[in-house]
C-alpha cells in the first residue's frame, strides 16, 4: 500500500510541473516586460544570472526580455599597418581621375558641336575642368577639322527652386583651344614678313560667362545619369578683344559668341 502511495504520488508531481510549465514561459515572455529590439552589433550588455535574452533563429536582431544595463557599442580600433595605408592614399589618388561628366556644347569658338569629359571638385563641386573634341565642317576648305579644348569652370553659387530644379545664375570662365592641321601656326611662318601678322593661329585663349539649370533625376528613376544641366554661353577670345579695342566700329554681336550645351553627371 505504501509503494501504490509514493508511486502515485510521483505521478501527480510530475503531471503538475508539465502543466505548469507553459505558464511559467508565458509568464516570462509577456510583452510587458518587452524592452525593445537592438541590432547586435549596436550595443553592449552586461548579462548576469537573471537576464534573458531571445534570438531570432537566422537573424542579426535580438530581443531583449530582461537586462541589468545596456551600454552603447565602441567601436573598435583598427591599427593599419603603412602598407595598408599606401594602398588606400593610392585608390583614392586613382579615383580622383575619374571622369564625373560628359558634356555636349554647340558654337563657342570651338567647333561646330564638341564633345567631351570633365572632373567636378570643390567643396561645393564649383570648380569643372573640362577636355573637349570640336567637329569643324569644311564649308569652303578642303576637309573638315577638328579642334581641342581644355576649358575652366567656375561657379560660386547654387540656387535650389524645387522639385528636383537647381540653378547656377553665374557661371564664368575661361578656355584655350587649339586647330589641328598644317595650315595653322603658333609662330609665324618665315613666308610673312616679320610681324605681319603678330599672333598665333592656331591657339585662342577665351574668356566665358553664362548660367545654368540642373535637374537631378529622381534615384528611383536613375540609369546612368545622376543629373541633367542645360547650360548657355557668351564667349570672347584673345584676338577679338584686341579687335574691338583697336576698331570702334565693331559691334558686341561681332566679337562676343553665343553657346549652348549640355551637361550630364554621371557620379
């Protein structure tokens, strides 16, 4: 009678612990003592004996449930070596000479249309430099020609007026180009009497003033370029200054040019 006793007396307890059980989880986990959700690599814990914390299986978020304090991460020093620091200055001075946009300009002293790349820098990307390939018809010569220009931009103001539109109201400065072919000269052949003509023909410094409008692209929208900039030009060069000084009869439609080009970035 005694062993019936203690048999069925094991039995009752162990029935009362597994019935009990899911009431002891629940009661731990109630979302009331929920304190929040932290990524790990975000803060640090101080876990002793009665914290409790629940990892999603195959996830970098945890929950939680009880914590003594939670202190935020530090990040780690990394000590790098000389060489590691040699092969980052020398990504980023290779970086530095990647094109950030490509332009298109009509007129300009420069070609009929020219093509070309630039680098923006700055704090504010004011500063553009620019390399550019003109296409010259033949019209009356023999052949077409084809022109260089190395141009330098500068623009000390950027007005943003929504949705999406930007403006530079002053855009200014100056470019010096150069005509591919015999015919033309730096110095004067030997064929002219000396200072007959007194200036080189084949390379023309020039002085610009303009302004600009940019759209940025929606991100959402983007392919290959991050903004669109119409831009327009008035232009002078070296030879055509010295004209109107020396000839009042010139009118500015005779020594000043009109421009017009796009810009498209593309980082």
């Amino acid at each position: 009678m005694n062993w019936l006793n203690t048999k069925y007396i094991l039995r009752a307890g162990v029935l009362s612990v597994l019935l009990s059980f899911p009431l002891l989880v629940s009661a731990t986990c109630k979302t009331d003592t929920l304190i929040n959700t932290f990524k790990m690599e975000s803060l640090h814990f101080v876990i002793k004996d009665d914290s409790i914390i629940a990892f999603h299986t195959g996830d970098s978020v945890f929950t939680v449930i009880k914590a003594d304090s939670v202190l935020p991460a530090t990040p780690k020093h990394v000590k790098h070596s000389r060489y590691d620091k040699r092969v980052h200055r020398l990504r980023r001075n290779w970086e530095r000479i990647i094109p950030t946009h490509s332009k298109i300009q009509y007129a300009g002293n420069m070609g009929l249309l020219s093509f070309g790349t630039g680098w923006d820098y700055g704090k504010r990307n004011q500063w553009e430099t620019d390399v550019l390939l003109g296409f010259i018809p033949k019209y009356s010569s023999k052949k077409a020609k084809v022109t260089l220009t190395l141009k330098q931009n500068y623009m000390p103001w950027s007005i943003n007026i929504g949705k999406g539109f930007s403006t530079e109201p002053l855009a200014c400065g100056l470019y010096m180009n150069t005509v591919f072919g015999d015919q033309f000269w730096v110095n004067e052949p030997d064929r002219y009497p000396k200072g007959y003509y007194g200036f080189s023909s084949k390379v023309r410094f020039h002085v610009f003033m303009g302004q600009r409008l940019t759209y940025d692209i929606d991100p959402q929208r983007r392919f290959l370029a991050k903004s669109v900039t119409f831009f327009y030009e008035i232009s002078t060069c070296d030879l055509y200054l010295i004209s109107a000084v020396q000839n009042s009869y010139l009118r500015p439609r005779d020594y000043l040019s009109l421009s017009f080009g796009l810009k498209f970035q593309w980082l």
